[in-house]
RNA sequence: GGAGAGGUGGCCGAGUGGUCGAAGGCGCUCCCCUGCUAAGGGAGUAUACCUUAACGGGUAUCGAGGGUUCGAAUCCCUUCCUCUCCGCCA
C-alpha cells in the first residue's frame, strides 16, 4: 500500500516508478479522488461541528423550557443531518474508490533495479559451482524418481488430480530430510528463529502481503458456507427489515449483503507460502526497535492454485498445487533492509553450497518484479535433463509496502511516532524443487541416486537411493 | 456444536442516554519540597484524520461494523476475539 502523502508530495516520482514497471501513471486519478475525499471529510466536519453545538444548546433550551427555542435547534439539526449524511457518502464513495485503487497497485521498485520488460532482463549476479556433468544421458527427476518405484504420479492424480504427487520410501524421507536439513541451518546457524504457524489464514492477511486483493485465483479458498445459519440469519434481518419499513427492495439487498458477508467471513484460504503466515506475525503490532532484525523461519506447504498456468511444466514435480517450503522473513528497521537482504539472499544460497548444487544468483529487472517487492534476487539451480537453471528460492525485500497493508510498526527507543517496519521473506529453500535437484544432479548412470554429504545424517546414514528390488 | 460471561486509555478499573476522551489507582515524564535503607506535594501523560506558516482549532475512536436518537461507552442488530461449563475430536 502507498503512503498517499508521499503520492501528493511527487506524483512525478510515483509515476515514475510505475512506468519502470510498465505501468500507465496513475497519480492524476489518485489525486483527484485524494481531493474529493478531503473536501467531503472537511465539509461533514463542519457540519458535525455546528450539531455538537446545536445538540449542547438543544440541551441548555429544554431545561430552560424554552419550546420555540428547542423546536429551531432541532430543525437546524436535522438540516445540519442530512449535509452530514449527503458529505458522509461522498466520503465514503471517494474512500472506497481510492483504496481500490490504492490496493492494486504494486509496490515501486527501488532505485538499483535494472530496467527491463520482463524476466528475459534479469540480471545474472553471480554463478556458484559448474554445471553438473554426466558421462551418459541425463534422465529427468520423473523418469529417476518412477525408475526407483517411490514417486508416484498416477496415484496421486486418481485422489487429487493434476499438479500432486505420492512420493515413497527413501524419496519420501528424502523430502523430509531436506526440510529438515533446511530448518536447522536457518535456526541454528543464521539465527532465525523455528516458527510453527497457520496454514490457513483469513483474507485480511493475504491483503496484508498483496497477494489479495488482485490475484485470488491463484488462491485455494475454503468456503464454510453454513446453510442453516443462513437461514436463521435471513429470518433475523426479516424481523429487523420488517419493523422497520417492510419494504421489500431493501429486504432482498439486506439478504445479499448478509449472505455475502456470511461467505467471505466463513473463508479461510490455505497459504501460498508461509511468507504469508510469518510476516503477518507482526500485524497491527508497535515492536521495539531492540527486537531488530526479527528473523524467523518456517517449513510448511504452500498451496497454489497455478491458474493462468496450463500447460507450463505440466510434466514432474515443478510446478505443484501442493509442495513443501522453508520460507525466511526478516522484520527490519528501514535502515537496515537493504544489508538485511544481502545476507537473507546468502541464507538461502547456503543450502545450496552444503548440498553442493551448482546454481546462480539473478536479479530481477522492474518489469519481472513481484506485487510487494522493490527488489528480489531468485537463487537458480542447475538441472542438467533441461540443460539449464531453474528457480528454487526468491528473495524480496518488500520495504514498508506490506507494513501499511497490514499496519506492522515500530517505535525507536525515545520517539513517540510509531513508523513503519521494513519487511523481508525469501525461500530458504524451496524442498520440493530441491529434491528435483538432488535427484538430477546426483544420479547415476544405473538409475540409482546419491545422497548428498550434507544430508546423510538426516537419512540414517544412507549413502545412495536404489531401486526397491 | 450448545449454554453462559466478558471486551473501556501503557496497565488495573469505574461508568446504563447529554455537563464522558472518559472517575480513581498504578506506571511514566517534568517541577517543587525534603535529605538519607525513604517519602510528600504539584503539573503533564492515547491514536488517527482534516485544517493552520505556526500557535492552535476541529472531527472520529470505550474490540469492529451498522442502527435507534436532537444527542450513545451507555439502548438495538451483526460480527471478531477472550474466558467458563457441556458436547465432539487428532
């Protein structure tokens, strides 16, 4: 969410930085309902004003038994009423429309990244290890992980459909021991703390991080629709619609509103990533700034819908509606997010260098940046069956774009103004696409799999995946 | 899921239609007095927004939203959350 104060202060920088991202400017019609609102907010306090007067002498003519008196003050008052009314839906109507607006509008990118249309424009930071080489034939992680029977893609897709796999045996505790491996790193060695959090989260929070309201369809929603509550609800805004005017028309628009009400309020959404579950941790909070950097650390599953998506990786296991996270999130002071992001970023990359997986760093040009982000890095690791780097982590730093939505502050030890946290989240890493990896990178010419130095202890001391015979 | 109780300022806690942004206490800040294992006196102490060059002025907020009323912390409805008992349950 944009501060409306920093818009009125340089729509030409605001604009700007859209057009960095290949947007159209936006500033005029933010603008202009900016001023509408304040007109209508100034007018209604003006008239609120003048009835908090009338209502005191109202009060003064009564008891003084003045009847004229008492009789003009209270038609001044319900005049002074409807200016309040008719000012109060401007307001609302002008509020409405602008945090619509507002909601939808991505975060501006920050000064150090590059321009560019779209991922094609990123930018290659750094390459760590060389590119694995095989003296045979790279098979894909599909054809590894069914040639040593543990994963199982039919069988998922007879209970789930598309998009789910069954993995099996050594491949299921593999998954595991990845996570694992991934979770005692960040803990014990960079310093985030374990967190346990919800997987289902109410839409409030999803706005929170940006991922609503714009992109519900790649949400899985669940819906707690209750009918017979409805039921006992329509009968209680029929009693309340009846005593009060009987008319019919406001009846059915009652209905509505309460049954959509009934529908949202029941939703809880499963998360995309735990980014959204960490970060709203800190959500209508004013923490101390003694508790900076706040680091934590999750492993959970992430649910996508992969809507607009049909047809991409539609083979394996990259593109899931389910898969299993180790997600970062740092809560910052705004000084410090940008080093914050730096050592975030090499978190993640430390997964990689234990397990010894060739990867790059890339940074992403404005026009390929995410919703919330002013500046991401995406960690790419090798796979040899595509003969190239696939994403497996994302590092953003998203400023205080997801603080405002979700109204996360802080307050500097001696000062009395709250301000906005600068928060970060970051795939530390992603454990379905690392189990990809490890499948690919480290097989064998005879089908079986080798595990990595890094993740032995985690398997009960196995050295290699083979064949169930 | 059923029955009941409750959500007031940093904290505790009063307040059932007007003089309540809210008594009192605690905490905190400043000042005064005193001088000794301390205490006493006084003043101040919420947030957001609008407006103003500034001082200031105004509006809203007593979990949230809506309603009744000239006027609501106080009455009505909805909703969220907390607690107690019962039921169910990994």
């Amino acid at each position: 969410m944009h501060d409306i104060r920093a818009i009125r202060n340089d729509p030409e920088g605001f604009d700007a930085g859209l057009r960095r991202r290949g947007l159209e400017p936006q500033s005029a019609e933010i603008l202009a309902l900016d001023e509408k609102l304040r007109a209508a907010v100034t007018a209604k306090q003006e008239a609120e004003t003048a009835r908090n007067t009338a209502s005191k002498a109202i009060g003064k003519a009564k008891a003084a038994g003045d009847e004229a008196e008492f009789e003009r003050l209270r038609a001044e008052v319900s005049r002074l009423k409807e200016v309040m009314e008719s000012q109060g839906a401007a307001e609302d109507t002008a509020k409405g429309q602008l945090d619509a607006l507002l909601a939808g509008i991505p975060n501006l990118p920050a000064e150090s990244v590059p321009d560019g249309a779209d991922e094609s424009e990123n930018v290659e930071k750094r390459v760590w290890g060389e590119p694995t080489k095989l003296d045979f034939e790279a098979k894909d992680h599909v054809a590894i992980g069914e040639g040593l029977g543990l994963m199982d893609f039919e069988a998922a897709a007879k209970m789930s459909g598309a998009r789910f796999v069954v993995l099996k045996g050594a491949l299921a505790r593999l998954e595991r021991a990845l996570g694992a491996f991934m979770l005692d790193l960040q803990t014990t060695e960079h310093g985030y703390q374990e967190t346990a959090p919800p997987f289902l989260v109410r839409d409030a929070a999803l706005f929170g991080t940006g991922q609503l309201p714009k992109f519900e369809e790649d949400l899985f929603g669940t819906d707690h629709f209750d009918r017979v509550s409805f039921k006992s609800d329509i009968e209680k805004v029929y009693e309340q619609i009846y005593n009060r005017s009987g008319d019919l028309h406001w009846f059915s628009e009652m209905v509505i509103e309460s049954q959509l009400r009934a529908a949202r309020q029941g939703k809880l959404f499963l998360i995309p990533t735990a980014e959204v579950s960490l970060t709203n941790i800190v959500r209508e909070e004013i923490l101390d700034d003694g508790a900076f950097p706040l680091r934590m650390a999750a492993q959970t599953p992430s649910f996508r819908a992969e809507a607009g998506s049909a047809g991409r990786d539609t083979r394996g296991m990259i593109r899931m509606h389910q898969f299993i996270k180790v997600e970062l999130v740092s809560i910052t002071a705004p000084e410090q997010s940008e080093d914050e992001h730096e050592r975030m970023t090499a978190c993640a990359e430390e997964v990689l260098k234990r397990l010894e997986l060739p990867y790059r760093v890339v940074e992403l040009c404005t026009g390929d940046l995410g919703f919330a982000a002013r500046k991401t890095y995406d960690l790419e690791v090798w796979l040899p069956s595509q003969d190239t780097y696939r994403e497996i982590s994302s590092c953003s730093n998203c400023g205080d774009f997801q603080a405002r939505r979700m109204n996360a502050r802080f307050r500097r030890a001696g000062e009395k103004k709250p301000e906005f946290v600068h928060t970060l989240n970051g795939s530390g890493v992603a454990v379905g696409r690392a189990l990809v990896a490890v499948l690919e990178n480290y097989q064998n010419e005879d089908g079986s799999v080798t595990i990595p130095a890094a993740l032995q202890p985690y398997m009960g001391g196995m050295e290699k995946i083979e064949a169930a015979s």
